[in-house]
C-alpha cells in the first residue's frame, strides 16, 4: 500500500470501478491514516509521532534528505 496510490482516484481519475477506488480509499484510511494526514507508506517516517520530544521547534522542518536513517530510526510504530 503506498499513498500515490491516491492519485489514481484523484485528480488522474483513472480507475473505471468505484469498487476499486473504494478498496484504495479504504486501505489507505486503515492502514496510513495518521493525526496529521497520512503516511506515504508504511513504515515512513515523514511525521512521527514524537518529534516535537525529539527535536526542538526550528529542526522539526529541517531536511533530513542525507540522514534518512536517522531519522528512521527514531520511528517507533505504534501498535
């Protein structure tokens, strides 16, 4: 499950079954709906939900680009 999958539904409106988009819009809100939006896939670490403990107000928009790892590693997926 990824969230481009998303695009499909809308705005490309590609998909011929509203079967269909209903499957990717109910995957997506059961497996990548967050508090703040949704993931782009599982396991990513784009919004987790500690980082205003971990890092202070002018590091938590910082680019991370070259320390995805990192940043990764801090994720701890909610059970």
């Amino acid at each position: 499950m990824d969230g481009a999958l998303l695009f499909l539904v809308y705005p490309l409106d590609v998909l011929k079954s509203r079967a269909m988009e209903n499957s990717i819009l109910n995957l997506t809100q059961s497996r990548l709906l967050g508090p703040k939006g949704i993931k782009r896939y599982l396991g990513d670490s784009y919004f987790s939900q500690d980082y205003d403990r971990w890092f202070p107000p002018e590091q938590q928009a910082a680019d991370f680009s070259n320390s995805i790892a990192y940043r990764d590693a801090l994720l701890q997926p909610r059970m």
